[in-house]
C-alpha cells in the first residue's frame, strides 16, 4: 500500500512536501516515482528515484522539484518549490511501472 500525503492550497510560488508512506513494498528496493494527474489530463510522471539513489525529473519541474527516500521509514517524500498553477494535481506514488496498487492520492492546488 501506498498513502500519499503533504498536499493543500499553496499560492503561486508557495512550496509543499509530500510524504509516501509504503507498506508492504519497499521504497529502497525498487524505482520508485511520484506521478500527478490534473483533471482532464492524463497521468503523467514527474520524478523518479533508483535503488542507487539516482534522480529525474519531467523538464516542467525540474530545479523546483526534489524526490527522496528515507530507507529506515520506508518513505518517499517530494518537495515543491515555487509553485505553479499548472502543477495542480493529484499527486501519487508508485513503482516506476506503476503496476503496485494506487492510492488516493493527495491534492495540490496552487492558486492565488
């Protein structure tokens, strides 16, 4: 299971940070991603962390947006710096193929 948390009403410019609590995968073991999907779009991924700890990121966040991992919590977190409307979004987390179960996800909305 995979609960992701963190999200609210942030201004344009604002920053959140996002928490994925895992239980039964563990986050160090394999690729793990944050995703977000915004109403009428389709889901997209927006960062990814390796095993080894290596990171992506979709061009549109990059520089704003930082994925990590905390092994010993089996956690992985997103942090959002200066927020854009279009980053509005429900925010996910999964596997890099996305094949464990979806969570509820976690609403971020910027807006003034």
């Amino acid at each position: 299971q995979l609960q992701a948390s963190g999200g609210g009403l942030v201004q344009p410019g604002g920053s959140l940070n996002l928490s994925c609590a895992a239980s039964g995968i563990a986050v160090s073991r394999s690729t793990m991603a944050w995703y977000r999907q915004a109403p009428g779009k389709q889901r997209e991924r927006v960062a990814q962390i390796t095993k080894a700890g290596n990171t992506g990121y979709v061009e549109s966040v990059k520089g704003r947006f930082t994925i990590s991992r905390e092994n010993a919590k089996n956690t992985m977190y997103l942090q959002l710096f200066r927020l854009k409307p279009e980053d509005t979004a429900v925010y996910h987390c999964n596997n890099l193929f996305g094949t464990a179960p979806w969570g509820q996800g976690t609403q971020v909305t910027v807006s003034s």
